[in-house]
C-alpha cells in the first residue's frame, strides 16, 4: 500500500491513490492534517490547473511546499479532485 513519509512520519497512506506524472495523489481523507500547514504558494499546470500548496512539518523539520493539490481541477484532471500528492523530500513508498 503507498504511503507518504517524512521524517520518519507516516502523512498519508492508502490503496487507492492515482498516478499521474509519476506522482501518487492520495485521498484527502487518507491524508494526516495534523502534518500539515497551509502554504501561501500556487503554481499553475497548463493542463491540471492552479495548485495549491501544504508544508509538511514533522518534530520541527518543515518540508516547505511538501503537498500539492489542486482544488479546482480542470476537466482533464478531474480525477485528482480532493487528492493531495507529495515531493520535496516527502517518500511515497509502496
């Protein structure tokens, strides 16, 4: 089962995630909130959409922009709705 770590932490861990471009987008619900932290940062994908960002904070370690999503996907990217996904030193392990 995939799971999202970070200093050791399990963040997120489910079977039912989806891979697009490499990366595993977890189900919102599956996702630990308690490791997480808004971040002010947005990029945009010219073909997911407008992302949004979560640090990831584990004991004081910060993994800034840790988590993505994308709240409002486009049509094509419908799928990754209420999903976030991690990189910037979060492993996703299977």
């Amino acid at each position: 089962m995939p799971k999202a770590v970070w200093n050791g932490q399990v963040i997120a861990e489910s079977d039912e995630t989806i891979v697009v471009e490499g990366n595993h987008y977890f189900p919102i619900d599956s996702v630990k909130p308690e490791f997480l932290e808004d971040s002010d940062s947005h990029t945009r994908c010219f073909w997911k959409g407008v992302a949004s960002y979560y640090d990831v904070v584990v004991d004081g370690d910060r993994a800034r922009d840790g988590a993505f999503y994308y709240p409002d996907p486009s049509k094509a990217a419908k799928d990754i709705k209420d999903r976030v996904a991690f990189w910037r030193g979060v492993r996703v392990e299977s």
